[in-house]
C-alpha cells in the first residue's frame, strides 16, 4: 500500500524541467508559423499600401476632371449669355 501516491500530491501542480524533442518541435513550429505569418502581412500590407496610392492617383484625377467640367459648364454659360445679349440688340 506504500506504492500508492497520497492523494494531495496529485492536487498539486509539478514543474518537470526536462526537455525533449517534443518540445522542441512544438517551439520550432510556433517560431515558423509565427515567421511565416509576419511574412504573409507584410507581403499583404505593400500590395494593400500600392492599392491605396493607385486609388489616390486616381481620385485626383477625378476631381481635376471634375474641376474641369464645371470650367467648361462656366464658359458655356457665359457665352450663352453673350449669344442671348447679341441677338437682342
């Protein structure tokens, strides 16, 4: 009945120091996983930074293009206006 452990030393946690190779595998896969993840954002935040700076260049665009058209509906009207004064005279 001596080989039987007591029952209070199965409630209490033990810290085994020892290391093995299965430990190892287990660090050096979380290490690889953790690696190759940094990767991956990495490589997904340029193309998402290229994205972003192609949709800039292409908001100035528009706005200029905006920009534009109002000069162009400004001109219009104006010579509208000169062609309305010229056939009243």
């Amino acid at each position: 009945m001596t080989d039987m452990p007591q029952l209070a030393d199965h409630r209490r946690p033990r810290f085994d120091p020892t290391i093995n190779l299965g430990h190892i595998l287990t660090m050096g896969s979380v290490l690889a996983t953790m690696v190759a993840g940094y990767a991956s954002l990495s490589t997904r935040m340029g193309v998402v930074e290229a994205q972003i700076a192609t949709m800039t260049t292409l908001m100035e665009r528009s706005i200029r293009a905006d920009e534009q058209l109002q000069a162009m509906r400004t001109q219009a009207t104006k010579l509208e206006e000169r062609l309305e004064r010229l056939e009243q005279r």
